[in-house]
C-alpha cells in the first residue's frame, strides 16, 4: 500500500477484503459505524483499538483523546455523546472496573456510548496477556443500582467488525451503554476481514431519535416514547437548555430525590425500554437443537471450537446441539429454557469460574447442567469440548449409532 | 389592591438566566454558594452571553447542584469527574464556552486528577471552584483544603494534613489565568468570571465560600455574619504579584488575579488544527489510509 496512487473513495468504509487483527477490525467497525469520538487509556489486550483510532479517526475527521485514566474516559465519552457524536472507548477487566461509576451515569442519562472489553484474566491484574471471559457478569452488574444494557459477544475478526457497527445500532436506538463483549483472543488473533460497499454498511445503520420541536418551545428531554420508551435527545449547544442529572429525575429533568413514585418511575422505564425490546435485541445462533440431547452453551470464542466438536459429535452418531449466545444480556431466558427443555444435557463451556452457567440453571433444569470452566492462557479445544459430549451422552444415556 | 398586586409581579433581575423549577436552591442560610451564583449570572447578564452557547458542568456536592439552576444546556456528573465529562463535550464542539462549577472536595480530592490534566492541556474551559474548607452536603467532613488544625466531623480534635494552595497547584499545572476571591468580593468575583469567560484556554477562579452549617459551626464562624466579618478580617488583596504570594490560612487569605497569560496554544485548536491538516492530507492520497 506504500505510495498509494489515488486516495481511496471513502475514508470511512475501507471496503475490501483485509487480513487483520480483531481489534483493528473493531475500530474500523466503529468508524464505519459513524463513531467520531474515542476516548481511551492505554490496557493490554485492548491498545490496538485505540492506537488504530489515534491513527484513523483523524483522517475522518473524528476526534481521538487519551485521557489520564479510565475514569476520565468513560466520563469523556458521555460528555461527547451528548455534544452530538457517536462516541467510544475500549478496555480490559482493570479499567473496565472503574468505568463502572460512569457506566451508571450513561445509564441514567440515557447516553448512546459503546464500550469495548477485550476481557483477559482476573481479578485485579491477573493475566494480562491471556483471555478471559470473566468480565461477563460485571458487564451487567458492575455498577450500582438496577439497569439493563445490552452486551455483544463476537468470536471472530469479522465480528469484532460487525458487531461494533450492531452495538452503537442498539447505543443508538436504545440510548443505553452497549458492551462489545470481546476477548484477548479476538481481539488479537488475525484472519480475514470483508468491509462490504459504504452504501451496504449505511443501510444497517440508526441513528438516535432527535427532538420534534424546535428550541424555545417546551421539550421535556426524558419523555419517552409510548412505543418504545426511548425519549428523543437533544445535544448540547442546540439550544434546548436540557439538565441532565444522575440523580433521580422526572421527564423534564427535574430532581426528584423526594419521591419514591418518581423514582420507581424512571428505573422501571430504563430497565423495561430493555427487557420489553428484548425479542428484537436478542441474537443468538443454534445447531441441530431440533434433536439435540447434548447442547454446548457456549459463546465468544469457546463458541467456535464447540461448533467443530458439535459437528464431530454428529458424526459419531451423537445428537449434539450449539446455543451460541451472540447478545449475552439482556439474557435469553425463553431460548435457554426452550433448550433445556428438550435437551437431556445442558453444557456450559466458558472461560471463568462459573458466571453464565449460573444464567443457565435459573432456567434449565440444574441436574441436566454440566458446567466446564476454563482458566488461564487456552480457551476449551474442539478435543476436551468433544470429550465433554461424550461424557454428558453417556450420563444421559442418550442413544448412539 | 392595585399595589399589592404589583408587588406580588416583581421578578428577580436573573430570573430569566435560572432553571424555571429549580429554584429555591437547596442551599443553607448563610451559604456562599447564592454569591457565587448570583456572580456567575451577572458575568453573564453584562457580557450578553449567548445562552445558547454555554455549557454549565457540576460535579457532587452543594456546589453540584449549580448545574440545575442555570438555564443553559447543563450536566450534572458522577462526583469528580465533571472535567473529564466537560472536556469531552468541548473537544467535540470547540466553539460552546463550557464552564465547570463545583466544590473543592469534587475537583481537588475525587477529581483532581482531572483538573491537573485539563489544567496541563490548557483546554480552553473556565473552572470555578467554591472553596469551603470541608464536604458541606456529607456533613462536615474534612476535605483536601481544610486548614490545618481546624475541626471537622472526621477531625473532631484538629486537622493534622496540610491543605492544598489551589492557586498555586492551577499555575503549576498551567492555567493561563488564576484567580482567588471570596464571597464578600462580589463585584470582583463578578468582574474576574467576565474575563474569565473572554480567554481562552484553561482558566480556574477559586471562590472561598462560607459554610456555617459545616465548616463554620466547628470553627467559631457559628453564624453567616461572623463568617463575612471573619473574610473581610483575613482578605488581603494583592496586585501584580505571582501565585508564590497566594497564600492562604486561617490568619490571612491572599485575594487577587495570580496568573493571566495570552498566547499559549489552546488544546481544541491545535486538535483541530491536527484533524483539519490530516483530513485533508488523506483526502488528497498523502497519507496511508489502511488496516
């Protein structure tokens, strides 16, 4: 690519076909997507997002910003958001920790923003270099109070591309905190990339309801929608003179730390804008559930290495099936209880101690739950996942071939 | 009848600059914070400021919730990290006058991180901090200015950790104006937030604000008035001295302007300088534009 004769058409959507590293491919995701602010603190294993952001985000006019700490960045980002742009940041389980403070602000002001966690291995800084899947639970509790968010879990280079542009989609249309669920592995291992035409990615893409009146006239900025109870979002220096608060507030805005109807009010409204969408914000991908007697619940990375072993599980005979999570929140009871149902075996193959499987047994049958946690360095390979089947099988007693 | 009907008509010369439904404040009798707001407005009033071009950040505490009485776009953040939040708005849209309000345990102790940083930017933002020597709305605790030897609710037999110098740790860090005033130094205060409000660059005033339920009730300044007669005692005033001279203590409180600079680069201009020039060189194929 070395002196490059004409400049490419658009800056934004590098379309082409590109062998990259997952967290390159997040970044261009994130700028195809229309992100123009990034603020960020240096983390392994997720630095490359912002490096690659510092290098990109000017030649599309997007502004970069190091902060001095993850704290300073979660808060960087809501101010951005609400300064009318499309706005991010990418860290790893230390930072991820203290953005959670912010992460309740974004929540309770309603701010579009997108988060990126390459997870790697804790608590505190235990391995930084290794993947994880140990932030899952802190993505949906990590800060105080109830709130919903939505948190997407990719597994391959194409995904961490896709699903960045899918998680500001959901920031956007929900005016929530989105969680791009990633992983060290992810987010550093290299495959192929398609970035399709711009018009293709334009077509997927929302943007958050704007104000229906003018400034002047009377705008309650917190008044939500009947249809989907999202309010519409003015921006600063619009001239909507809007306040917002994290304290308790009503539609206007105004503090309400007086009553407990006002309270009760607002946090059932952001959690139900989550929990009544969720048919259309839950993404899941199954294989041969139809029959299965042994599912895999897996998702990530882990998903792809239990595709493989549910396939060979196929091929001798044994009726195995893949729930692969792809939003992990807000979670997907129905389609896990569905499962659990019919199935005699319930794997859950994730790489902590025991986070998502306790999501599982809420709804599924615990007896039928087999739990196979990961800790450190590997993820689960096709052989042990395959061996896992087997075992379950024979537990089950399920027929063979 | 028609008199009195007149009267009950009477506005507030500000109103028109406050939040409709915020006010009354939930701010004490005696309180320095009214000051520092009434100030803030007047600046405002006299400059003609386009309201619609400022942004009123606050972070938590009685001077938090200043944010919601100002009728201008306006953010009220996680404690102490109102700069950080107001600096990722101002770099989005340079062109908005973004004015952080709070108090001093919210900038100097939970956030002061963010304030050296925004400081050592020289991001173009006004800072105003209402110094009251203790956390006034958590009841009086001891805070990062509290004089030494002064009691508290958690230094209830004396304070034994030396206090911050605001003025000097904002010209350490680089501000380009620095001043201090205290709420019996309105017109001062008022005139300093206008030309404040005119640079650009990183500007922080410092305002001693009088806490009697707080700081006040623990330290013989019981009531509103001993609290003024105990500032306008201590207040020396000086002019065209540097920010070694601010000192600050419980026998003398050094007021003035310490640091007023033109010409150091702002942050959002050479960003956007930056973003211009790199935009337009990769729209004319100069640069790489890859994976």
């Amino acid at each position: 690519m070395i002196g490059m004769a004409k400049p490419p058409d658009r800056l934004d959507v590098l379309t082409g076909t590109w062998f990259t590293m997952g967290d390159i491919a997040c970044a261009e995701g994130a700028i195809a997507a229309g992100c123009r602010f990034f603020a960020g603190y240096p983390i392994t294993p997720a630095s490359e997002i912002m490096e690659h952001m510092a290098r990109r985000l000017p030649q599309v006019g997007g502004v970069y910003v190091q902060m001095e700490d993850e704290l300073a960045s979660m808060a960087a980002v809501i101010g951005a958001s609400w300064a009318g742009v499309k706005a991010m940041t990418a860290t790893s389980g230390p930072g991820f920790s203290l953005m959670q403070e912010n992460i309740g602000l974004a929540v309770m002001t309603e701010t579009p923003c997108v988060l990126v966690n390459v997870m790697r291995g804790g608590p505190s800084t235990g391995q930084p270099t290794k993947m994880g899947q140990q932030d899952v639970m802190q993505a949906k509790w990590g800060s105080h109070g109830d709130y919903e968010l939505i948190a997407i879990a990719p597994s391959s280079v194409q995904e961490m591309f896709d699903f960045t542009i899918e998680a500001f989609n959901y920031a956007e249309r929900y005016r929530c905190p989105v969680i791009v669920l990633a992983d060290e592995t992810v987010g550093h291992m290299r495959e192929k990339l398609v970035i399709p035409e711009p018009e293709e990615v334009e077509k997927r893409l929302v943007s958050r309801k704007r104000p229906r009146v003018p400034p002047g006239e009377a705008f309650a900025p917190f008044m939500p929608d009947p249809e989907d109870l999202v309010p519409p979002m003015p921006h600063f220096g619009e001239g909507y003179h809007f306040y917002a608060t994290g304290l308790t507030h009503d539609e206007w805005g105004k503090v309400r730390t007086d009553s407990a109807e006002a309270h009760f009010k607002l946090v059932s409204r952001l959690c139900d804008k989550i929990r009544k969408n969720k048919d259309k914000i839950i993404k899941y991908e199954g294989l041969w559930l139809d029959d299965a007697d042994v599912v895999i619940i897996a998702y990530g990375i882990v998903s792809r290495s239990a595709r493989a072993a549910v396939r060979l599980a196929r091929k001798e005979g044994i009726r195995a099936g893949l729930l692969r999570l792809i939003t992990i929140w807000p979670f997907p009871d129905e389609v896990v209880a569905e499962v659990g149902e019919r199935a005699k075996k319930v794997i859950v193959a994730e790489v902590n101690y025991g986070q998502i499987v306790r999501e599982v047994e809420r709804r599924v049958d615990w007896r039928k739950v087999v739990f196979f946690p990961k800790l450190g360095e590997e993820f689960h390979t096709v052989e042990e996942l395959l061996n896992a089947i087997r075992a379950a099988r024979g537990e089950a007693g399920g027929r063979g071939s | 009848m028609r008199q009195v009907a007149e009267a009950v008509e009477l506005r507030h010369p500000l109103e028109a600059y406050t939040r409709k439904g915020m006010i009354p404040h939930i701010w004490c009798a005696g309180c320095g914070n009214g000051i520092i707001l009434n100030a803030f407005l007047k600046a405002l009033d006299e400059l003609k400021f386009d309201m619609n071009k400022l942004a009123v950040i606050s972070g938590i505490g009685c001077m938090g919730r200043i944010a919601g009485y100002i009728n201008a776009d306006a953010f009220h953040t996680t404690h102490g990290r109102a700069i950080a939040l107001a600096f990722g708005l101002k770099v989005v849209r340079p062109e908005l006058k973004v004015v952080v309000i709070s108090g001093d345990g919210d900038l100097f102790a939970i956030g002061g991180n963010h304030f050296i940083h925004a400081a050592r930017r020289n991001v173009d933002m006004l800072v105003i901090c209402a110094n009251n020597f203790n956390y006034g709305m958590t009841g009086g605790q001891v805070g990062p200015t509290t004089p030494l030897g002064a009691r508290t609710t958690t230094t209830p037999y004396e304070n034994i950790e030396h206090p911050f110098n605001l003025v000097q740790l904002a010209a350490a860090a680089g501000a380009i104006y620095v001043a201090r005033w205290t709420v019996i130094h309105p017109r001062r205060l008022k005139e300093s937030i206008k030309k404040a409000l005119m640079k650009r660059g990183f500007c922080f005033i410092e305002v001693i604000s009088a806490c009697t339920e707080g700081y006040g009730r623990r330290n013989k300044l019981r009531t509103a008035l001993e609290f003024m007669r105990w500032l306008k005692e201590v207040s020396v005033m000086a002019k065209g001295v540097g920010p070694e001279e601010a000192y600050i203590g419980r026998d003398r409180i050094v007021v003035g302007e310490f640091v007023d600079i033109e010409g150091k680069p702002e942050y959002t201009d050479l960003l956007w300088r930056l973003i211009n020039d790199i935009r337009a060189r990769a729209k004319r194929g100069e640069l790489r534009v890859a994976l």
